[in-house]
C-alpha cells in the first residue's frame, strides 16, 4: 500500500467535501506553501492544493502563513539587515487595461521628495494588460534584478523596482500558471502583501470589493505598521479620481474603511490607447491630461496620509499639489 505524501493532508483539508473543507490554519499555512517553495509536493497536488484554496478563498491566516513562509524561504529579513532602508513598500501586479498606470507618476514625486519607495510586481499573467515593469524600462527607468541593484537605486533616486521574476521565482512560476489553470490563484494576492524589506508603509491595490478588508486583516497578523489597500482601477493602487474609492487602513493594528471623494465631476471613458509616452508627456508638463493629473494628485494624497504628512483628504490633497507642481521635470 502506498504512503501518503506529506503534502496530502493539506488538499484533503481543503477539498474534503461540503461538511468536511475546513481553512487551515497559520501554521499549516506556512508549513504548506515551505513545502512548495522547496519543491517538495507534485505537480498534481500544487494544482488541487491552489485552485481549491481560489474556491474556498484565502482567509487572513492562510495569506499570513504563506507569505511568512515565503519571507523565510528567500531571507528577507537577512536582507532587511544587510541595510537596505525603505519608507514605503508597494506592490503593483495587477496591470491596467482601462486607463494609464499614473501611479508611477505619483511614487516617482514621492522619491523627488526624499521618499524611498520600493516597488514590486509581475507582468503578463493576464492578457489584454499593460504592466509596470514594462511601462517603466519604456521610459527609461532603470528595474532592479538584484538587492545590490535596488540599494543603489534607491541611494541614487529614492526609487526602485524590482520584478516578482528576481524578487521570488518559484512564485513567479505559479503566478503564471493562471495561463494553464484559467483562474488566478491566492499568489496573485499573498505577493502583494510581502513587503520584503520590512517597510513600515506599505501600499496595495485589490479589484474585488471582498479582498480589501482581506488584505487588511491579513495586514494586521503580519504586523505591518501602517497599510493601505485602495479598491483602484483595474486592481492596482490608483485611486479614480472620476469616482469615490473605498480604502482600508491599518495603523498600529487599528484597522479603518474610509471613503475618498472624487476629484472630477464626470465619469472618464476607457481610455482607446494606452500610451506609456503619455505619462512623460504629462511629467514633462507638455502635454495635458485632466485625468491622468487628478489621478496622479489622488494617489499622492493618499500616500502623504499614509506617511503621517497630511491627516485629511482636503490637506492631503493641497501637499500633493504642491509636491506635483515642484517635481523635477528633466528626470524623465
């Protein structure tokens, strides 16, 4: 008789029938996805184990014991050490179909600002998207393939991006195994929530209305200082300024919702092209966008409330125009 493999009690909690799937729990969370990582379960488990948790859906400790695995695995906390300082970590793996990512516009004035922000993601996943990391090498910014990378550029220019293909690979693979399975899976949502170099802001972007108090909670478990998840456009951290947007806020392991007003009064129609140009155009001021500039103060704002710069919308809002206007606009 065969011997059950060590990974197997771990698809049985999930998928053992209606009365019997139950979540597991931080610690098994954490055992499983080390399992993973070393690849130690077989292809077929890794299939079931992943798209049963996408039915169920990720519980806050799930996504906290997967990502301190994950954490572990690479030695994220050894590179925390070797002395890479950072203010604000963000996440960006959703991409954007119906308008521009002008949140790259927001971190870039941020770090003309003194503020260190670190920047993570992963591309073609999904089709029909523009990603990141491909929209920042189009403008000529630099992307990070190694820690020594990302400390150099963020000492140079307070910015740097690094892709989920260097950042963790073994999650990368996964990641595009939405291609094969036809579904995202909980990878889509625990890499937004690493924070590798122990930032102590950190910012997301969720699609789903159910996954921004995920987040949240999940947020809380991993002890992030402060954190913001924002209900942005297309899944990643860009508040619309054409729409109230709903944030989840953690600080100091008190959680809040908060509803942020609009800044334009009409609507915006999908934009037809999505031309990276168009973001050094507006940096460059020439050329306008009334919605590429709102969306780009929003997201601002946001920030420079999470960073304890501004504690309202409408303060917020007038530092982020003020940091906006002063930018340097011959970086770009």
């Amino acid at each position: 008789m065969a011997t059950e493999h060590a990974f197997a009690p771990y698809v049985r909690a999930l998928g053992k029938g209606k009365n019997g799937t139950r979540s597991l729990s931080q610690d098994e969370a954490r055992d499983a996805m080390s399992m993973i990582l070393q690849q130690q379960v077989e292809p077929e488990q890794l299939g079931a184990f992943l798209m049963l948790l996408r039915i169920k859906e990720e519980t806050p400790a799930e996504l906290a014991g997967f990502v301190e695995a994950v954490r572990h695995y690479h030695s994220y906390s050894a590179t925390k050490v070797s002395g890479i300082e950072v203010d604000i970590d963000w996440s960006t793996y959703a991409g954007k179909k119906r308008h521009l990512p002008w949140f790259l516009l927001s971190a870039l004035t941020l770090a003309g600002q003194g503020i260190k922000v670190f920047m993570h993601g992963a591309k073609g996943h999904t089709p029909g998207r523009i990603y990141s990391e491909d929209v920042l090498q189009q403008l000529g910014l630099p992307v990070a393939q190694n820690w020594h990378q990302v400390e150099t550029q963020l000492n140079s220019g307070n910015f740097s991006f690094m892709s989920l293909q260097h950042l963790s690979p073994p999650l990368e693979r996964i990641i595009n195994l939405r291609a094969i399975l036809g579904l995202r899976s909980p990878v889509h949502t625990l890499t937004r929530l690493l924070n590798p170099l122990a930032a102590k802001h950190t910012i997301d972007g969720v699609f789903h209305p159910a996954y921004g108090p995920l987040h949240q909670q999940t947020a809380m478990l991993l002890k992030h200082p402060r954190s913001l998840t924002i209900r942005g456009d297309g899944g990643e951290a860009e508040v619309r300024p054409d729409s109230e947007c709903e944030l989840q806020w953690v600080d100091q392991q008190t959680s809040s919702t908060q509803i942020w007003q609009r800044q334009l009064s009409k609507r915006s129609t999908q934009e037809q092209q999505l031309d990276p140009q168009r973001l050094r155009l507006l940096w460059r001021d020439e050329q306008q966008d009334a919605y590429g500039e709102a969306a780009v103060i929003s997201i601002l704002a946001c920030c420079l409330v999470l960073l304890g710069k501004a504690t309202e919308q409408q303060h917020a809002t007038q530092l982020a125009s003020m940091w906006w206007q002063s930018r340097d606009r011959l970086i770009m």
